[in-house]
C-alpha cells in the first residue's frame, strides 16, 4: 500500500473526549473514529487490524473443529420472548418495531438463536457433538459507554456454542475451546491471565475468563503467584483471618453517637478500629427487602450475595425511604438487632466478637454485640470483596489484586437454553435426552483495544506483528531524490513480492513527518532509504529498538522477513 493512497487523518493533537491510552491512540492514529456516543468507525488502518485479529481467530476455531455460520442481528422479538430474556435484558436492548408494528430487536447475544437453529436442523444424535461459531456485530445500550472500543454499544463479538449428548462431552468441547483460546491470545500478542469466574446467575457448572491485565480494566482478579490460583473478584473465595476483638466483654449496650454517618467517622467518635464495626446494608432482591453485613472495613460483594440470595435482578441499594421505613432511622444506623428482614452475615462477621453495630435509631449504635447471643442471621457466608493480602485460598499466602480487561470467556451453559426451548435427542435407545451446551466468547473489538493498552509508548502504538496493519514501512528521507525514491520503490516491490505486508511512505512530507506518523500507527519495522543508498546501505529499525541500525539492502530485506515470519 502507498501512503499517497491511503486514508491518514492522523491527529497531532489528544482528543478531548478520550481518557484512557488505547483510546487516544488509537483516535490519533486514525484506526477509529467516533460516530456517536459508543458508536465507532473502522478507518483503513483500523479495518486492517480488526481482520487480522479475525483470521487468527477463524483459523483456530476452524482447527478446533468449530463450524462458522452467521446469524442476523436484526432479530424477531419471539426468539427471546419463548427464553425469557426479552424481559430480562431490560434497557440494555435496543428494541424497535416495523412498519406492521411488529416487535424485533438488534442482537445483544445470540444463545436463543443457536439452539433453535440445532433444534430446527439437527435430526440425529449421531450429528453431535458440534461447535457452531460466528464473527458478529453485536448491540448493547450500555448505560455508560466509554474507553473507545472497550466499552462501546456497537462491537464484533466471536460467540460460539457447542453441543454434546452428555456432560462428559460438554467437558470435551469445553477443553477444546479453552486451548484455542490460549493459543489465539498468544497469537494476538496479549499478555493474559486465566481466572475462574462467577457462573452462579446462569446457572452453569464451570467457567473461566481470560484477563489482559491493565489497569484501565473494569473487572477485579486476585491472583497468588505462589501457586497460580486467579480468580475474578466475583468468585474469589475469601479466607478469614481473625483480627483482635474489643476487649469490653459485657453486654450489649445502646450508645449515643450524635451526627455519625460513616464508618471513619465512628471511628474518630468511639476511638476503636474499623474492624470492630460490622455495617449493615439494605437491598433490594426483586421485590423484597435484605440485609447484609460485613466487617466495618470490607465491601460486599453483590455477585456472591446475589447468588446467594437467588433473585433475577440484580441486586440494587434499598431507596433512602424504604431504610427508614424498614429501620425507623435515618439512613446510616442500620443493625441486624430487631430488623424484620433476612439478615445475610458474611462468614469473617463471626469471627468477630464484641462489636459495634448500628442500632436502627438515629444517633444510636450498639455495642459489645455478639452473633447468637444479640441476634441470629438468616445466613452466614463469603460475600465480601476478596482484597490485596487476603490469605490465598488455596495454599495460604498473600493474594494479589490487579485490574483486568476481559477479552474471552468460556461457560459450562448446561442446560439451561436448551431445557427452555425444548432442544432434545433420541439416543440410541429411543430415550428422549436434553442436550447440554457451552458456550464462548470473544470480544473482538476489544482486542484491539487491549493490545493497544499492552503495546505502546510516548510515540504512539506498538502493534504485536502479527495483528499489525502493515508489517513493514518503507521511508525515502527525500521525496525529491530520484536515487532514494527508485530505490525505497525496489525494496517495497521485493517485500511485497515476499508475501510481506509493506507500506511506503511515497508522501512529499518533511523526514519528521513521516518518521513520527510511522511510530504513532505502531508498524513494527522500518527501512529508511536515505543518502547512504549510493552506497548500498539503509537503515533498519525495529518499533522498540531504542536506535537503528546500518545495513547492506539484501541484509536489511532478509531480516524484515525473518523478524515478521517468526512472530506471525
Ligand atoms: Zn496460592
């Protein structure tokens, strides 16, 4: 490709309205633009990357025995309604009608519309096991779209599901998909984790996420490097680890603490720690009332207690009138002594003793509180927020924390979708049998945004090669001089000619120009053809080499082929 040719609208300046790396840099390297809130263009370069991303995940599906169709995303509302999900995905689906006003939706997954395509096409248990796939644009009306194509309400997903007449089968083609994924992402350049993930809500039996560890990621994974546990915050176990009680073994006692809200400022007020506190939180469940408590200085995790709890929704903070009503206290004095709804007590909340509680008056808590003794929970569980230097669960030593950017998933469906939509096989003796299914996702979109938050430094992308636009850029220092131009000409055509995915910089713009617009779009090696050319020599340099290097051209040729070839 000639750089004359190609559309470049390369940005000098940061755009406003991009807070994270991937997002500015990738504006300003003209791969994307902004339509409208979470809506994107692909320009040349851009649209280049995605396609790479999507061959190697096509090549892998396809060696994993994946089959590709494609599926509409203008979807009929009867596909989700007989599921359930047309309620349930609530705001987050873009409905529309037709001209005979006729319900229909765009795509926000495409569960329903798999399983009613084997229901409709699949006559015989001999047809299975069988991995569908497609490469997809998909819809959701996120409430905040934001981070360019990391969040965004129009993206490409890679769903896939499979089909198996038994759970040791579904166990198969689970593994199958999972080793695919690892060899896509290290095919993408990703550095990822593996972690276990929450399947509790879809009511699957097994499921992992795989992480790009970044800290501009929207998920919470705690890992041990001691013994390789990884885990999203949703699942990570929490080990207790006692800390020191109140010392007062006496009764509990009601005390005064006028205009104390928070829990810091309890602590100023009482002079004690925040662990010896335990904080009570009102939600909603659907349509009833809970509570849940955890120690002073812990969050509760609403995945955990969600599941917990068993309700659809998820669970959202009790209305400031319903506390009161439910407390007879302003908000801020909640307790587990007295409250007429069930009381979810996190596991490490026994382990305390003596502690201080609100006491559903205003300006009034409780302490030398004892569990038993004082009050008794509906249940006792792990439902905090795992946190950096929790014991590991599994061999003891401090976890870690980190932020991840999810770019895969892979679940243990089940059968959930295929027991709703009545997806059955005859086996072998006439029985009837309910086909259990995975599914597996990939974000592809998103892809391109968590190499870009991997790769890169103060002079723009620095693109893993084997998703990089092009593998090679060309540079003649002087547009004018024929010698460098004839010359910059016969290398590009040689590369080409090598299977190689060469640009030249054939514009007549400054040696700054080019040299900068180069690094920004992240090509990963360069050839500058400049005075030296009448001796023979170039310059080569690759993206993260801090300088370049003086070559013959036969040499700098061979190893741009031998640097891209090995890292494809
Ligand atoms: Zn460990």
């Amino acid at each position: 490709m000639r750089m004359s040719n190609l559309l470049l609208p390369t940005l000098r300046e940061v755009p406003a309205d991009a807070e994270i790396t991937s997002h500015k840099l990738m504006l300003r390297a003209a791969m994307i633009r902004r339509l409208g809130s979470g809506i994107y263009s692909y320009l040349p370069l851009g649209l280049r990357v995605l396609q790479k991303v999507e061959k190697i995940i096509r090549e892998e599906m396809n060696n994993a025995d994946a089959q590709e169709l494609l599926m509409p995303a203008l979807l009929p509302a009867e596909a989700y309604q007989a599921s359930g999900r047309w309620d349930v995905f609530g705001a987050s689906m873009f409905k529309l009608k037709d001209r005979y006003d006729r319900d229909y939706c765009l795509g926000p997954t495409h569960e329903e519309l798999f399983t009613q395509t084997v229901i409709d096409n699949v006559k015989s248990y001999k047809e299975y096991p069988m991995t569908l796939y497609q490469i997809q644009t998909k819809y959701r009306d996120e409430a905040r779209p934001r981070f360019g194509v990391i969040r965004s309400r129009e993206f490409v997903m890679k769903d896939a599901y499979s089909f198996d007449t038994s759970d040791e089968g579904l166990d198969e083609s689970y593994k199958k998909m999972y080793d695919a994924y690892n060899r896509i992402f290290e095919r993408l350049g990703l550095d990822f984790t593996v972690v276990d993930a929450d399947s509790g809500a879809m009511g699957g039996s097994g499921s992992q996420e795989f992480m790009v560890k970044s800290p501009v990621g929207e998920d919470g994974i705690a890992y041990c490097d001691c013994c390789g546990y990884a885990a999203n915050y949703e699942k990570a176990e929490c080990v207790n680890a006692p800390k020191p009680s109140a010392e007062d073994g006496g009764d509990m006692e009601k005390i005064h603490t006028p205009n104390v809200h928070t829990i810091e400022e309890l602590v100023s007020f009482l002079g004690a720690e925040p662990y010896n506190f335990a904080k009570t939180i009102i939600y909603k469940a659907d349509d009833k009332y809970i509570a849940a408590m955890v120690r002073g200085d812990r969050e509760i995790n609403e995945v955990k207690l969600k599941n917990l709890v068993g309700c659809t929704d998820d669970l959202e903070l009790a209305e400031p009138y319903m506390v009161r009503q439910l407390t007879n206290a302003e908000v801020g004095f909640a307790g587990p002594v007295g409250l007429d709804i069930p009381v979810y007590v996190d596991k490490e909340v026994e382990t305390m003793k003596n502690f201080i509680i609100g006491a559903n008056e205003t300006d009034m808590h409780y302490k030398n509180v004892n569990i038993g003794k004082d009050f008794t929970p509906h249940t006792v569980a792990d439902i905090r927020v795992i946190e950096e230097g929790d014991a590991c669960p599994r061999c003891g030593k401090p976890i870690k924390t980190a932020q991840g950017i999810e770019v895969g998933h892979v679940f243990k469906l089940g059968t959930k979708y295929s027991e709703a939509l009545g997806l059955t096989f005859q086996d072998e003796d006439g029985q009837s049998k309910v086909v259990t299914m995975g599914c597996y996702g990939i974000g592809v979109t998103r892809c391109l945004s968590a190499a870009v938050e991997q790769n890169n430094d103060e002079n723009g992308i620095i693109w893993p090669v084997s998703i990089a636009p092009f593998e090679v850029i060309v540079i003649p220092v002087n547009a004018k001089n024929e010698e460098q131009t004839e010359a910059a000409e016969k290398i590009y055509n040689e590369l080409k000619a090598k299977g190689i995915d060469a640009l030249i910089d054939d514009r007549n713009e400054r040696p700054g120009v080019k040299f900068k617009d180069a690094d920004l779009i992240g090509i990963p090696v360069r050839i500058v053809v400049g005075k030296k050319i009448g001796e023979g020599i170039v310059e080569y340099k690759e993206r993260t080499a801090p300088s370049s290097a003086e070559k013959t051209v036969g040499a700098a040729v061979d190893d741009v082929v031998k640097f891209v070839e090995s890292r494809r």
